[in-house]
C-alpha cells in the first residue's frame, strides 16, 4: 500500500491533529516503512505453521485450589448499616 502526502494530511485532520509539513513527511515516512513491513510480512507462507500461545513451548504453573482464608462474612455484615438474611440491604436507586 502506498501512501501520499495528501493521505497523512488527510487522516491528520480527521483525527483534529494539526501537522506541519516537515511533520507530514516524517509521518509519511514512518508509516510507509510500517506499511512495507506488513507487506514483507504478509508474503510468507504460513499455511503449514500450527499457531502458538507462547512463544516458548511451557506449560504455566498452577497452584492449588484451594481456601487460603477463613469466612469472615458475619464480621463485615456486623458494621454494615443494614443486613437482611445474610444479604447487604442498601437504598434503592432505580425507580
């Protein structure tokens, strides 16, 4: 894909952002070096290539399931305001 200087302008002000021209050109520069990589990179055959999660094959550590704290619902419901059947009890905010 090839850019002008027109195009940078152009999608410079769609997004409100004011440039000069020597920034215009370093911009157009910029994006069609990243446009050209995209194209290298499109070129190569990946159909035989299986994707990957990482890009190192490792398995991630797991920890045990299990409870590391005690229950300690009935002490925050003894300082809540209002506490109805084990439920949090608060103003009504949609009519």
């Amino acid at each position: 894909m090839t850019l002008s200087l027109d195009d940078v302008k152009r999608v410079a002000s769609l997004a409100r952002i004011e440039i000069s021209e020597d920034e215009a050109q370093q911009m157009l520069t910029q994006l069609s070096g990243i446009f050209s990589l995209i194209e290298q990179m499109q070129a190569v055959d990946t159909s035989g290539i299986e994707p990957m999660s990482h890009a190192q094959d490792m398995m991630q550590r797991l920890r045990e399931d299990v409870v590391t704290e005690s229950d300690q619902h009935l002490l925050f419901q003894s300082v809540a305001p209002q506490v109805e059947a084990g439920l949090y009890l608060v103003p009504k905010v949609i009519e």
